[in-house]
C-alpha cells in the first residue's frame, strides 16, 4: 500500500541511505584493511568484534530498506526507518565511548551520525502530527 509522500520523508529517505552506506562502507573497507584478524574470534576491547560488526551491518541493512520504503511510499518504510534508527542510536552512542578513548578522529562521524538520526526522528515525528492534524477533527462541542 502506497502513503503520501511529503517532503520529511523525501529528506529522511536520503539521510537514512546515507547514512546506511556509510556504516556498510566503513565496515567493508575495515574489513578489506585486514583488522579481522583472527576470524570471528577477533577479540577487541575485550570482546567479540563480530558481533558489533553484525548489529551495525543490520542497522545499515534497514536503515536503507527503510529509505527504499520511504522513498516507494510504502506504509512499511516509516516503521523500518524507526527501527533502523533505533538501532543506530545505539550503535553510534557505543561506538562514541570507543573513538573518544581509542580514535579521537571517528568522534565527530559518529557525532554527526547520531545528530543525522535525530534530525530523521523530528523529521518523521513533525510530518505524523500533520498527517494527524488533518485527519482528525475537534467535534464542535468542545
């Protein structure tokens, strides 16, 4: 089923698709860098990397099937991009405490990624209370 289109979703499909190629990206050039070092049993910072690697790649994942749903108008998009941001919440506020002890230099990428996935949250919660505005009326006794 199609939605209507507004402009929060146009803005929040882009920003969500970047921002989801830019997590798939940097981990694939990590990847390629070698830094797996011992498989699936890479330890860093006391514990198994993979499963940071997994959680982010699913986060990217549906950040940009939630994009592709916003942008396709598709009823489903709004509820992915929530849960896809949700995940990045987390994931950049993780990631944060890591570069600010270890690589000062990612500190403002994961800064911006997670001011990115807030702007995408006020985004999509304005243009529901408008769709809301419109769809609901006062009764007249009140």
């Amino acid at each position: 089923m199609k939605a209507k289109r507004t402009w929060q979703d146009l803005t929040v499909s882009v920003l969500l698709a970047i921002l989801g190629v830019g997590m798939l990206g940097f981990w694939a050039t990590w990847l390629a860098q070698g830094d797996l070092r011992g498989g699936i049993a890479t330890i860093e910072n006391n514990q198994f990397i993979v499963f940071h690697v997994t959680a982010e790649a699913i986060a990217a994942l549906l950040a940009l099937v939630g994009a592709a749903g916003l942008w396709l108008r598709r009823t489903w998009g709004r509820a992915v991009s929530c849960v896809a941001g949700g995940m990045v919440v987390y994931a950049t506020i993780n990631s944060l405490a890591y570069s600010v002890k270890n690589d000062p230099a990612l500190t403002p990428i994961f800064v911006v990624s997670l001011a990115v996935v807030l702007v995408c949250f006020a985004l999509l919660g304005s243009e529901r209370m408008t769709i809301r505005g419109q769809d609901e009326s006062v009764p007249s006794h009140l």
